[in-house]
C-alpha cells in the first residue's frame, strides 16, 4: 500500500514554507552559478580537459532521469519526504565531490549529487503550486525566481573567492548548511494530510530512460572524437539508445501507472511549454558551462569576472519573472512568452558577436537578455501547466516540464561538448602546422591554469587560444539556432491557457 496526500493548507504556515522553498532552490541554484565559476579551476587542478562536459553530463544525467520519479513519488507519498530524502543525497554527493582526488571521481560524485537534485525544484515549485491559489500563483512564482537573482550575485562571487583564495572543493560544501536548514523548515510548518490508495512507480520506465539518454550522451561527446561516426562502438551504441527508448514507449503506454503520462501531452499547452523547456534547456547549459572557459581561457580573466559574466543572466531571469507574473495576467501566457522568445534571439545573436578583445562586457551583456527571455518563458509556462492540471497530477505536471527542461540541459551539455571536442580537434589539425600535430584535447588543461599559462610559448598560446575561441563560437551559433528555433514553437501555444487534463 501507499500513501496520496492532499494539500493541508489550513494547517500550513505559508511564509515559513515559502522561505523554506526558496532555501532549498537557492541551493540547488547557488551550486549551478558555483560550479560554473570553479570548474576552469578544477580542470586546471585535476586535469582531464576531455571530461570538461562529464562533469555537467553526470549531474544533469540523474537530475532528469530521476526528476519524473520524485515528481510521481511526490504525488503518491506526499512532498515533504520526497524533498527531504532529495536534499539529504543532494547533500552528500556535494560532500564526496569536494573530496574527488580526480576528474573521474568527480564525475562518479556528481552522479550522486544529480540523484538528490533531482528532487529539489520540482518538488519545491509544487510545494508552492500546492499551498497558493491559481491567481497567487505568478506573484509568488516572481519571489520564487529572485532566489536566481540572489544566487546570481553571491555564487560568482563566493566561487571566485573560494576558488582564488581558498580550494575549489568548498564550493560543493558551502551547500550543507543550506540544505540543514531548508529541512527544518519544511518539517516544521509544511503539513500534509494522508489518504491510503494503492500505486505502483514505474522503475522499468525509468531504467530504460536512463539507459537510452546515457547512451546518446556518450556518442554525442564521444562520436566524431574518440570514435569515427561510422564505427562499430557508435553504431552499436546508437542501436542501444535507439532500441532502449522504443521499449521505453511500449513500456509507457501499457503500465497503468507510467512514469511519463502521455495523457498530459494531449494538452497543446503543456506540449509546446514542455518542447519550449527542452530547447531553452538546450541554450542555457550551452551559456552557463562553456562561458567561463572563454573567459578565464581566452580572454585572461580571473574566475571571479568568469563567474560575474554568468551573474548577468541570473539577474536578468528573476527581474524578468518578477514582470511575467504581471504581464501573465494582464496580457495572457501567449504573449509573455512571445516577448520572452524575442530576447532569447537577441541575447542568442549577442553572443556570437563576441570577441575575445572585447572583454567580458560583451558577454555579460549578451547573458543577461537570454535571462530575460528565460525568465519570462519559465514563468509563464510553469503557472501555465499547472492551471491545466488536477492536484493529483501537479507533482508530475511540473515534473515533466522539468524533466524536459534537464533534457536539453543534458542533451545540451553532450552535444555541445562533442562539438566543442571535435573543432578543437580540427583546428588544431588545420590550423597549427607542426605545432599542432604536438597538441591534444588536453592541451588545453594549460589555459585554464593561470601558472602554467604563463609558461606557454607565444605560438603554443595563441593556437591553443584560437582554438578554443573558435570551437566556443560554433558552440554559441548552435545556440543561436535553438533561440530560434524556441522562438517559432512558441507561436504554437494556444491563445488563452484554460485548458484544463481530465
């Protein structure tokens, strides 16, 4: 047997759990805009330049996989334990990654943070989604959004100070206080009342998931780089994830409880939001891992000015959520969306303007406006889908847009990974003479080091650094692509938001 719940809101203490909320997200988010900052720093420690994306692949691996469970786990056991038993392996994976010896136990150990991250924003937007009415929802989804903001201005900054005046591994631990307390708060002023029914979680559903996106993962870094496209391991392994996510779909479709419900995706609303989450999920973890790498490796500049380029679209998210909760309710989803979409194709077109003798104002800039788009389109469809949605089906309504918006974090963080490997790889190959048949992947290790940059050659430096500002720019124009190509989905979103899934 096990245990539905429904929203006690009569007995919760809303601005506590709010607060609580808003913890538990800053956690999740100041370890985002951390990690980004440090881990030039921690390349340049532990080596291992061709695992760069490993390290956001890992962690974004099991946050999706796992983000559909805690969403209908959530919606059978109740939030409060799911969100707790999320942080407290959030926790501890952030603990074992400030303790990694190397590049792959770091790997291993996002992977574990990833498992409890998976918990936390989904399960706390429906905390929120829960004990607020349908018209609160866009004012409180704004004070939700600034926790970005904040996380924004601090997380640069504290990484750049940690990483230059103390170790990379306390950005991961900085974490443990956050979640102690975020804890306390929700089990002390969230309550949920229980009703007994029986469900089943669809474990199957989710191992074959995993076993589909890990395998397009390791061909969308790998292929082309390790192996040739047309080899046996990436052919097999394609077989792999393609095979995996047929049984997937059958898998789906005859279990009465699937961990995807595709009923949900009959709503056109909640189709395109959700297609929308992924494509912008494709742009975000494009900006936000491969950023400070420009920054520290080309353009010369402290972690700290790497972290404060990131800080700009931060900023620019929650101030532009803050207005889409207006903007929801005086002008309508569609619209809000629609403007949200003109930014992200700005801020797109910005950064493959940038040049490395620019400095990082050009990019900051640039940040900033795709956060504004970011920020005006998350709203809007978050407060969307779950006006379209029962109760019961809230934790994995908003899972699922969630879930879309990992995916392209996930997709994203491989595919422009592998990109940015393989024109490395080409360039060196084109571009360096004899110099370059010396160099490899790792090579790179040297820019993101400050003492062993200065060591560099003149000639040695200059390819490395032309290299990698190219690769980053074929990076930033896949960006640009999927700006637009998020821009003409929106257009497909219906006109007013009532639909509502039975």
């Amino acid at each position: 047997m096990a245990y539905g719940v429904q929203a006690a809101t009569g007995e919760t203490k809303r601005f506590y759990v709010l607060l609580s909320v808003m913890m538990a997200m800053f956690m999740g988010a100041i370890e985002g805009t951390i990690v980004a900052t440090a881990i030039p720093a921690i390349v340049g420690d532990l080596g291992g330049f061709s695992l760069y994306s490993w390290v956001f692949s890992s962690y974004l691996l099991m946050n999706t996989v796992t983000v559909l469970i805690y969403g209908k786990l959530a919606d059978v056991f109740g939030r409060k334990p799911v969100i707790t038993f999320g942080i407290i392996i959030f926790l501890g994976g952030s603990i074992l990654c400030g303790l990694a010896g190397t590049m792959e136990q770091l790997i291993i150990y996002r992977l574990i943070q990833g498992l409890g991250a998976g918990a936390v924003m989904p399960i706390a937007t429906t905390i929120v989604g829960d004990i607020y009415t349908k018209e609160e929802r866009p004012k409180i989804q704004g004070y939700l959004s600034s926790v970005w903001g904040i996380s924004a201005i601090m997380g640069p900054a504290v990484g750049g100070l940690l990483v230059e005046y103390a170790s990379w591994r306390w950005v991961f631990w900085v974490n443990i206080p956050l979640g102690i307390v975020a804890i306390a708060g929700i089990w002390l002023f969230l309550h949920e009342k229980t009703e007994i029914r029986k469900q089943k979680i669809d474990y199957s559903g989710a191992f074959l998931l995993t076993v589909s996106i890990s395998a397009l993962m390791i061909i969308l870094v790998e292929g082309g780089v390790r192996w040739s496209w047309i080899s046996f391991e990436v052919l097999a392994i394609i077989s792999v994830s393609i095979a995996a996510i047929i049984l997937f779909v059958f898998q789906e479709r005859k279990n009465p409880e699937p961990m995807v419900p595709f009923e949900l995706w009959k709503s056109r609303s909640i189709l395109i939001a959700n297609v929308v989450s992924f494509t912008t999920g494709l742009m975000l973890i494009g900006i936000s891992s491969f950023l400070p790498a420009f920054v520290q490796g080309v353009m010369e500049k402290s972690a700290t000015i790497a972290g404060f380029t990131l800080t700009a679209m931060s900023i620019g998210w929650p101030i532009a959520s803050t207005i889409a909760g207006r903007f929801i309710l005086s002008i309508g989803f569609r619209a809000t969306s629609v403007i949200g979409g003109v930014f992200l194709i700005i801020g797109g077109f910005l950064f493959i303007t940038i040049i490395p003798t620019a400095g990082p104002i050009g990019a900051a800039v640039a940040s900033f406006f795709v956060g504004v788009g970011m920020g005006l389109t998350s709203t809007s469809f978050i407060v969307l889908i779950q006006g379209a949605v029962a109760w019961k089906q809230r934790g994995i309504a908003t899972a699922s847009n969630m879930f879309m918006r990992n995916l392209g974090n996930t997709v994203g963080a491989a595919l422009f990974g592998g990109i940015l490997n393989g024109q490395i790889i080409r360039y060196f190959s084109r571009e360096g003479g004899e110099i370059g048949k010396t160099l490899t992947l790792d090579s790179t290790n040297a820019l993101l080091n400050e003492e062993e940059r200065i060591h560099l050659g003149p000639d040695v430096k200059e390819l490395l650094q032309n290299g990698l500002a190219f690769s980053l720019h074929t990076v930033y124009y896949a960006v640009f692509i999927f700006a637009i190509i998020s821009f003409l989905f929106i257009f497909f979103l219906p006109k007013t938001g009532n639909e509502k899934v039975n």
